[in-house]
C-alpha cells in the first residue's frame, strides 16, 4: 500500500512537470505585440503574433514590446525666447517601436529618452524665434522637433510619427499687454474703417449730385433743342399756311368775280384796322384823302396787278365812297 501511494505520488509529480514544462514551452503572442526571448541571457530571437515554442528552462521571454501607436504626453517646461521671454510649452509625442531589438537594448529607457530629447529641442526652437513668431509657429516648432527627435531614436528602434504642441502660455504680464495691443490695434482699424466709410459717403454722395447736376443739365438742353424745334416747324406751318393763302388769293384773282371779292376783302380790312387805332388811342393823325377810301384800295388793286403772275383780268371798277359828312 505504501508503495503504491509512492508510485502514484510520483506520477503526479511527474505529470505536473509535463504540464509546467509544456505552459512554459508554448507561448501565444497578441497581435501588434513583440517578444524578445534570450537563452542563457543573451538574445535569441523575436516571438511573432501567434503561438510560439521555447525552450523551458534555457529561454525567458525578457522583453515585451506594444508596436502600436503610443502617445507620450510632454511635461510642461519653461523656454526662454529670442527676446528674453519665458513661455510655459507642454504636448504630445507620437511613437512606434520598429525595431524591438534597438527598443531593448539601445537604450535603457527609449521612450523617457525620446521625451526628454524632445524637450530639449522645444528649448532650443524657442530660443531662435521671438514671442510673436513663437506663438504663430506652431507647425514649424512640432516638424523641428520630431524630425530631431526621430533622427536620434533611430538607435533606439523607436519611430517618431509627429510631435503636437498642446500650449504655449505667455507670463500674465505678457498676456495683458498683448490684450492691449490687440484692443489699440481693434481701435485702430475700427476708426480706419469709419473714416474710409465717411469718405466714401462724400464720395458717393458728390458723385450723386453731380450725375443729377449733368441730367438736369441734359433735361433743360432737351427741352430747349426741342423747344426751338416746336417754334421751327411752328414757323414752317404758319409760313406754308401764308403761302397757300396767298396761292389761293392769286388764284382766286384770276377767276370771275375774284378782284370784286378782293376789292370788297381789302375795303373791310381798312375800315376794320381804322378802327382798331380809333379805339386804343384818343390821338390819330388822319390822312387828307380818308374820305376817299375807293381811291385808297384801287392803289392798293394797282399794286397786286403789277405783281408778276397776277393775270390779265380787266380792271373792275372801283365805286368812290362819297366823304362823310
């Protein structure tokens, strides 16, 4: 009995061994995750994603690497620009381990000596730009900073992907002055801005009154053009209308009865225009042969026959008017 609990004492034993030997000897590896493995303490070869074999008891997996994407926050530090001002600078470093065997023994700590690094090239940035140029140089302070911290972790198996300032913090002294500066220079182009809208005000306003200045101006030219027009062709009707009543008399003259009717348009004409001066004036000089008003319209006859064109017709008689008594 005693030996049989010997023997099954044993075989557990035995069996534990198995099992320890064969978890340690299978090792599964997650993916995006490096494992370096060194037998007897020297280096041997890197573990893959998946599921890998050591050998127990002679290999130890030493290091275990994240080959992802890490950001590191910067710490705050203190930088000193061109112009003597101190700046409060913190951020954010973006690393990836490509060379896991670089990461385990190029450095004991590759990723506080990637950070420390980039803090000091923050440092050095600084101190060549002036306060306004360090504020406005975002892009130009993270390219030089991860392109000098990249250059050097390239011994350390680490790849820097981009540094990202998070802030720059100017003293409060320097804030208020710049709040300052910012409201004078708000000021300024705000009066700039009213003086130039006044301007062009009296501009626009100018111009207005001048356009309206120059249509009135063509206004008054047209209504004269036009107006000197309207008398023109006025002037051209009265004289057509003269001349057809006239053509109309001379023809009528020449036909029967036309002198006689000429005779008696002419005797009413002259008795009408005396008048006419009889009653807008109380003085009238009066011709010696008034009386003898046949007399007046045959001269007046005699005159319209001697005119060219104005016919042969006989010469009617002219009855004298006997003198008013």
């Amino acid at each position: 009995m005693p030996a049989a609990l010997g023997s099954l004492i044993v075989v557990v034993l035995v069996f534990m061994l198995v099992f320890a030997m064969l978890r340690t000897a299978f090792r599964i590896v997650p993916q995006q995750q490096a494992w370096l493995v060194e037998r007897l303490g020297k280096f041997h070869r890197v573990l893959g994603p998946g599921l890998n074999i050591v050998v127990p008891f002679l290999d130890r997996v030493a290091f275990r690497f994240d080959t992802r994407e890490i950001p590191t926050e910067v710490a705050p530090q203190v930088c000193i620009s061109l112009d003597n001002t101190t700046l409060t600078v913190d951020g954010f470093l973006y690393l990836q381990i490509t060379d896991p065997v670089k990461a385990a023994y190029g450095s004991s700590n590759p990723m506080n000596a990637a950070m420390q690094l980039a803090q000091t090239t923050m440092r050095s940035e600084i101190g060549k730009l002036h306060l306004d140029q360090a504020l406005s140089s975002r892009q130009v302070l993270n390219a030089a900073v991860a392109a000098s911290v990249d250059e050097a972790a390239v011994n350390w198996g680490i790849k820097v992907l981009r540094y990202e300032i998070k802030d720059i913090t100017p003293p409060a002294e320097i804030l208020r002055a710049m709040e300052l500066q910012i409201t004078a220079e708000r000021e300024k182009r705000a009066t700039i801005a009213r003086s130039e809208g006044v301007r062009q005000q009296q501009i626009n306003t100018s111009e207005g009154q001048r356009q309206q200045e120059i249509n009135l101006a063509d206004g008054r030219r047209q209504a004269e053009v036009l107006r000197a027009e309207g008398e023109a062709k006025a002037i051209e009707l009265v004289a057509a209308a003269s001349a057809l009543a006239i053509r109309t008399i001379g023809e009528a003259t020449v036909t029967d009865g036309g002198m006689a009717a000429m005779q008696m348009q002419l005797a009413k004409d002259f008795i009408g225009q005396w008048g006419n001066l009889a009653k807008q004036g109380t003085t009238m000089v009066i011709p010696t042969d008034l009386g003898n008003i046949g007399a007046v319209i045959g001269t007046a006859l005699q005159m319209v026959r001697a005119q060219p064109g104005a016919g042969a017709a006989p010469p009617a008689a002219v009855t004298s008017v006997p003198p008013a008594g």
